[in-house]
C-alpha cells in the first residue's frame, strides 16, 4: 500500500514510542480504530441532504 520496508516501519514504530512512550500507544490505537469504524460508519449509511429537510418544513 504504501511500500515501506521493514526499516521504514521499525523507525516509526521507534519515534511513535519516544514520543508517546509505551503506555500510551495501545491507547493511541484504541482511539484512532474507533475514529476510523465512526468515519466508515457515516460514509456508509445514507445521508438526508439539507434541501430535504427544507422542503418538508414547507
């Protein structure tokens, strides 16, 4: 997908734990697959669009 190789992956993983440290990255994880299941969530059910609801109210 993005072609990295195992380098390009250890030093991120490397810099992602210096920086939030160990304790937090599982975290981290728990919260960004919960943004993302919400992001595909809305993509996926049908959206009303504005003028829908203004022409009900008429």
């Amino acid at each position: 997908m993005f072609n990295l190789g195992w380098l390009e992956v250890a030093l991120i993983v490397l810099v992602a734990v210096l920086i939030f440290g160990p304790k937090k990255i599982p975290e981290l994880g728990g919260a960004l697959a919960k943004s993302l299941r919400g992001f595909q969530n809305e993509l996926k059910k049908p959206t009303d669009s504005p003028n829908d609801e203004d022409q009900q109210s008429d």
